[in-house]
C-alpha cells in the first residue's frame, strides 16, 4: 500500500487577509459578539473556500498526511501540495510506479510502520504544530500495526520536540505556505539535524528517511515558516496529554498560542454540542467559566464528534484565552485556545466527566498537565452511585455497534481492543 494524498485547498481572500474553513467559524463568533458586521460575515463565508481540498491549515487532513511522509508511506513533497495543482495529479501518477516496485520488493506497510517510524511521525507532528486527532489516530495505527504505543508516549515526544513552525490555527501561515518554505522534507530535515528523527527507518520508496533527505537543502532565507531548530515556535511540543480526578485515562489539550495555560472556574454543563454553541451565541459564557460537553466519546457520540463550532464561536467572541472547555469528544484540527478533549474514560461508560454539576470548581494546567474536579472522592461516589447511563443514541446497525465495540480514547477508539 502507499498514501496518496488529495491535497490541501488553496486559501480565500477579503480584504487583504487569506482566509480558510476556520475563518468562518470565528466569524460567526465575532458576529455574535458584535465584532463584525453580517455583510462582512456573509463575504467571509462567500470567499473562504475557493476551490477544492483539505481544510487548509495545519488542521487534521494536514496534520494526517504530513506524519504520513514522517512515517514514510508517502512520497516525499506530496502531503503539502495542493489539490488545484498540477503537481498533486504528477504526484498520484509517481505514487503508482513506486508502488508497483514496492510490491515487486514485497514492501509492506508492517515493514514501514514501527515504533521508530511513529515517533518519526509524532515527532514532525509537534514540529508542525499538528492537530490533537493524531494523538487518537496513531493510537489506533499503532495497535493495528502490533507496535507498543501509549497515550503516555505522546508526552514523552512532546518533552523533546519544540514546535519550529509557524502554521494556524495558532499561528500565521498556512499548508501552501509551508509548501512552497520546502514542505515536510525540509521540516524533517531541521530535525534530522537535530537528531530528533531515525533516519534509518525506511520509507515506501525503498530508501531510508536519511536517504530521502539527503538532497533536501537548508532552510531558504526568504521564509518564515519553518524556523531553525535553535529559534523555535515554542520549546516543547504542543500536544500535552493531562491527567487528573477528571481524566485519569489521560486527555489532550493543545498548548501552543496560549498566554495563560492555567484557568480554574465553574463548570458550565451541556449534554450536546447544540445547547453549548447556543450558550456562547446568546452570551451567557462569560471569562473565567469552564464548558463542560460530555457524552460525546467514542460510545457517547458514538464516534466522538468534533466541536469546531463552539471552539471557533469562542475564539470569535473573544473568549478563547479566558473561558476553558473540556470534552469527552474531538475537535477540529482548527481548534485553538484554552480547550482538552478526549477526556477519559468517558460520561458515556462511567467516567468522572458524567458527575460534574453545573458550578462545580474545575482546573485546567497545562504546566502541571493537570485536568481536576475539585469535589471530594466521597461526593463523586455519591454521584456515581445515583447515576443512571443514558440511553445509547442507537440501537441498531453499524453507529450501535460501534457504540458498543469502541474502546476509549485513551486506547484510540480502537473496536478490537479484547
């Protein structure tokens, strides 16, 4: 098998300003808040997308094919292209003869996927910035592929690799821009460098990543994108996983672009994501209350939806930095701000998520990579014993099923997990 990659969209424009998908969530927010006029929302909605491809920042579909030429299932350049472009097309065309030499070579994808090649890909994820669904996603790419792989791991990667590029949501630029500063190649590059990635691994291409790399120049002068290893983004990667009373499986928050990554409030509690959207919309989300969304894990959902709506209301309404929410479901790839999901295990099958009430005290620190409900153990077992399971959502075909087969985030949502 080889990746082969759609390719990324090519950004909108109003105004003198690129937009992408994630403009037009924010707007919605600013508009809300009074911050922009319905003329100018409707031109942001208009204009955002322009064409085909991927959400065009450093968002899921990006963050995904980008730790795929990491993992060396794909060919080199291809992950950051754009999907107008011809070059996508040559590429797709060059990605069949390499694959038919692959399997003339009895190259498999278990021969390419290793521990070592996952922290290839883990690694360029936190140079890049990347999206907190590769933490589930590689959880169950690891499973699948035999290799010994925790939540826990992410943290360990986390610790030695900074973030060396300059990419949205949190920052400026977006997956053409990094294409044209020398795309993936040159961002492994840094890191090989740096000895930050195996170069011994090898890629579907037959060669190793050190081999791939070896005619992949210096970083260009004339760009911004892709920072020297020694002036770093950030010095530690971005993807914590968080731990505590209320998540005691582990959850992921994403760090980068945060002033203050400490908050402690009360709990504002919604059972959907609709009521919590309509909250923040109508106003009453205020600085200093932590959102609580729960029963939208791996069973609760089922399939853990992605709360791009009310992340991107708060980020418009001027809350992302001081109102902090916390879910048992996904977000976006888009998604900044004070925000962890993945919390685990979740309301849906009995996690600490289920028995907070509306007011209760909650801390969010990402320095300590702490997520606390601050109600006594004997309170919580109070609630746990009064609690009732809800109703699944679904009680026949294939969304009950996965209901009933996922296993928590913290394992991937894998539906093997015996």
């Amino acid at each position: 098998a080889i990746y082969v990659y759609g390719g990324t969209i090519l950004p909108g424009r109003y105004k003198g300003q690129d937009l992408n998908i994630v403009s037009v969530f924010e707007a919605v927010g600013q508009n809300a808040a009074g911050n922009l006029s319905d003329e100018d929302l409707g031109e942001n909605e208009r204009r955002a997308i322009p064409g085909t491809g991927s959400c065009g920042g450093m968002y899921t579909a990006n963050t995904m094919s980008s730790s795929f030429e990491a993992l060396g299932m794909s060919l080199p350049y291809s992950s950051t292209m754009a999907n107008p472009h011809d070059e996508t097309q040559n590429s797709a065309k060059e990605s069949a003869k390499v694959l038919i030499e692959a399997i003339k070579n009895d190259l498999k994808p278990r021969d390419i996927v290793t521990k070592k090649s996952i922290e290839n890909a883990v690694a360029v994820i936190m140079a890049t910035g990347g999206s907190t669904n590769a933490v589930l996603h590689f959880l169950a790419i690891a499973h699948t592929a035999g290799v010994d792989w925790t939540i826990d791991d992410f943290e360990r990667m986390r610790k030695k690799v900074p973030v060396i590029c300059d990419l949205k949501p949190s920052g400026k630029y977006l997956a053409v821009d990094l294409h044209k500063a020398g795309g993936i190649p040159a961002v492994m590059k840094v890191l090989l460098d740096a000895g930050l990635l195996h170069g011994d691994c090898i890629t579907i291409t037959g060669k190793t990543i050190a081999e791939n790399l070896a005619s992949v120049p210096a970083l260009r002068a004339d760009q911004d994108v892709i920072r020297p290893i020694t002036n770093p983004m950030y010095d530690e990667g971005h993807l914590a996983i968080l731990k505590g009373n209320l998540s005691p499986e582990g959850a992921v928050a994403k760090i980068t672009g945060l002033k203050n990554p400490v908050i402690t409030g009360p709990a504002r509690v919604f059972d959907d994501e609709q009521s919590a959207l309509a909250a923040i919309l109508a106003g009453k989300i205020v600085a200093g209350d932590v959102m609580v969304l729960r029963y939208l894990g791996p069973k609760g959902g089922p399939g853990m939806p992605e709360m791009l709506a009310p992340t991107g209301a708060l980020i418009g309404a001027g809350l992302g930095e001081s109102v902090g929410l916390i879910t048992d479901g996904r977000f976006s790839g888009g998604t900044w701000g004070m925000v962890v999901g993945h919390v685990a295990p979740e309301a849906a099958a009995g996690g600490t998520i289920a028995f907070v009430q509306e007011g209760d005290s909650i801390t969010i620190d990402a320095r300590k990579l702490l997520l606390e409900l601050h109600v006594d153990d004997a309170t919580i077992e109070k609630r746990r014993q009064a609690w009732t399971a809800p109703k699944p959502r679904y009680t026949r075909g294939v969304q009950a099923k996965f209901a009933n087969n996922a296993s928590t985030a913290s394992k991937g949502a894998v539906l093997d997990d015996y």
